[in-house]
C-alpha cells in the first residue's frame, strides 16, 4: 500500500492510498476532488472507497464529484456522523476494521476536535517498517486540533490513544501548519532541547516550501506539547498540576496564540 500526499485548498492534504497489484485507490478526506482525479487519471487506478475522519467540508468536500466519477465507490465514516458526511454508506465505530490493498486497519474513535471524528491505523505487518495513521484534525505535527464539538477530557482521552501507537508510526495529519505550531510550542516548552532541534529542522523545510507531514509519533511524543501534558515544564506554563486542566490551559493559549 503506497501513500501519496497530495495538496489541496490552501494549507489542505489528501492522502491516496494505492494498491498498484489490483491497480485501485482509496482517498482520505478529499478536500476537493480534482487533486484526487488528476492521480488517478495518472495512475489510471479505480476509486473504490472514501474514508472521511470527519464532517468538516475541508475534509469532505469532494465526495459528491468523487461519487459521480467512481458510482461503485464506498464512503465510510463514523457511526456519530451520520447525516454530515456525503454520500456515507459505511458507519465506522471505535474498534471497527476497515481493508484496503491486503492491509487491515484499525478504526479509533477520537472525539474532541468534533464529537464525531475518527482516526484509521494500519499496523506495519515488518516490526521493523512503519504503521501508518490517518488522524484528520485530531493530532497535527507539533500540535492538535480545536475543541469545536469535544471537551478537554475527550481529547485527552483521545490524544492517549494515539499517544499508545509505536514511536515508528508515520503521522499522516491532514494540514500544514507545522510551523506554526513549533513557533507556539516553543513559547510553553522552550527549554526542550529536541523542540529546538525539530524547530530549526521545520524552518528549513519550509523555507524550501517542502512538505513537513508525516511526522513520525516518536518525535511528536518528544515535542509536541499537546501529548506531553505530565512534563513538568508544561504543566508550569499552565499552572496546573492537573492533566486535563494542563492540556485545556495550554489549549487556550494556543487558541489566542
């Protein structure tokens, strides 16, 4: 199963999963449909499925053109979205397992940036090779997305879950805003060494307009603040001793940031 990035909107990826044995595709949160038709046009590949992590139009908008092109294509998403994701015919739960090129993932239910959202995991099937998660707007490089539905519990419960993933697995997150997050981060944890390091790297990047996803999970458990709610450094910058009320005060900031 190949992966490929591919931009959409603004700040926006898509991600193409493709199986060159069968010659087919599935897509994560098509943003907009004519990136997704253009890869396939390339790879002259079948869309057989859709998988949505969320409702957001930045995340489903182009499902209906998608449909219309590929009528025998399966659109999942989670059960708690019914209603909100176009074209949805598959209504995924914590737990349940999804296929695609011979790899079997895993659904985890992550609400907190919606009351819906999910995330997929495909396990490496080599010990030594990478998984692979799809995590919408849950978890970014260098940071998590925004409570518009969930609480702070919720995402802290959630951002556990995929805390507990191995260190090698690659984070497909669906924006570019790496930068950006580092800059704030380094404004709650800036005596972190490796926070530093991963700074200095993603400021080159995207000095060369290069793209800074996936990440991998080891270096977000490192650096990212929005997992490492028990490090004393942080829970000073948020003066609180308490998990979820650190996560929720270093939220806030992040949100006037």
């Amino acid at each position: 199963m190949q992966v490929i990035r591919l931009n959409a909107l603004s700040d926006n990826y898509i991600f193409l999963l493709y199986d060159r044995t069968q010659n087919t595709a599935a897509v994560i949160d098509p943003a907009e449909a004519e990136p997704v038709l253009k890869q396939l046009a390339q790879l002259k590949a079948e869309l057989v499925a859709i998988f949505n992590t969320h409702h957001h139009h930045d995340h489903v908008g182009g499902n209906q053109q998608l449909i219309q092109q590929f009528p025998e294509v399966t659109v999942y998403g989670g059960a708690e979205d019914r209603g909100r994701i176009p074209g949805q015919q598959v209504f995924l739960e914590d737990g349940s397992r999804v296929q695609f090129g011979g790899r079997v993932g895993e659904v985890i239910f992550v609400p907190g940036h919606t009351r819906a959202h999910i995330a997929y995991y495909f396990p490496s099937e080599i010990a030594e090779e990478p998984g692979e998660l799809f995590c919408g707007d849950t978890l970014f490089a260098g940071g998590c997305g925004r409570l518009f539905e969930g609480t702070p519990t919720q995402m802290v419960n959630s951002l556990t879950k995929l805390r507990s993933l191995p260190d090698n697995t690659r984070v497909w997150c669906a924006h570019e805003y790496t930068l950006k997050n580092l800059q704030f981060a380094l404004t709650v944890d800036g005596e972190n060494g490796d926070l530093q390091k991963r700074f200095d790297e993603v400021k080159a990047y995207r000095s060369r307009n290069e793209a800074t996803v996936p990440s991998l999970l080891g270096v977000e458990k490192l650096t990212n603040p929005f997992l490492r709610w028990e490090q004393p450094s942080l829970q000073s910058a948020a003066k609180s001793n308490d998990p979820v009320q650190t996560f929720a005060r270093i939220r806030g900031m992040k949100d006037r940031f």
